[in-house]
C-alpha cells in the first residue's frame, strides 16, 4: 500500500475491542448531518434549555464508522495500522505525484528574467505578473512546485 498514493473512499468499521484505545476520541471524522434524536441525554436536555437543534444541522462529528469516507493514502494506513478495518472499496483514485505546475512557473520566471534583461521585454514580464495574478504569487506557486 505505500506505493499507492492516492485518495481511498472506504467503508470503516470501528470494532469494539478499539473502545478503550480511542475512548478520548473516536479516530474517524464526518460532517454530516445530525438531529435533536442523534444527540446524547446531556446535550439534549441542553439543547432543549437552551431552544437550540430545532432543525437538523451538518457538523464534523466524530464517529465510530466511517461510510464512503475519501482518504488520502497516509490516513488509510494510519487507520489500518491502528486495528480499524475496511468492509467494502468504493473508489480508489490513484495519482503520480509530480510538479504539475512547473511549466507555469517556469514561463513566469523566464519571463521576468527576459523583462530584467532587456527593457524593450519588461511589459512581457509585467504580464506575467497578472497571469500569475499577483507579483508575491509566482514565488510563493514556485515554493509549492
């Protein structure tokens, strides 16, 4: 599995020999969408004090299964390392990582270095500087290559 980089959309199942290990915090992260039924006691009696959930509402809720969640490679394995299992593969959406950007860092480097050199190319260079929206940008886009 470390060879394939990618993004898994998986179904977890979170077992119950894992409740003491994560009995802090569930591993498993989803927004979706909750109601005044989904909550505990403690949190309904609150609600209620407090006129709140009146309407079901998304929120990021921990979780101890995880339905067609889409993971980046690295999560899946810290998952599966810590003793959660798959039950079903969805999708699995394989990649190369490579600096897809290069050429556009390049032409706006090129660019400027053309415009420094030669005055009669500046407005070339000063073009470069819109497409690559604002003057900070291509440097910061050229870190990220």
């Amino acid at each position: 599995m470390s060879v394939c980089l990618g993004a898994w959309k998986w179904i977890f199942v979170y077992r119950t020999h894992l409740k003491e290990k994560f009995s802090e915090t569930c591993p498993i992260f989803k927004n979706t969408e909750i109601s005044h039924n989904d909550i505990g006691d403690f949190m309904k009696a609150y609600a209620e004090e407090h006129n709140k959930m009146a309407q079901p509402r998304r929120s990021l809720i921990d979780n101890m299964k995880g339905d067609k969640i889409l993971l980046a490679t690295p999560l899946l394995k810290w998952y599966l390392e810590h003793g959660l299992e798959v039950t079903k593969v969805h999708q699995v959406i394989e990649f190369t990582p490579e600096p897809c950007f290069k050429s556009f860092g390049d032409a706006v480097l090129d660019a400027r270095r053309a415009g420094d050199a030669d005055p009669s190319k500046a407005i070339v260079a000063d073009t470069m500087k819109l497409v690559s929206l604002f003057e900070y940008r291509e440097n910061s886009g050229w870190g990220m290559l």
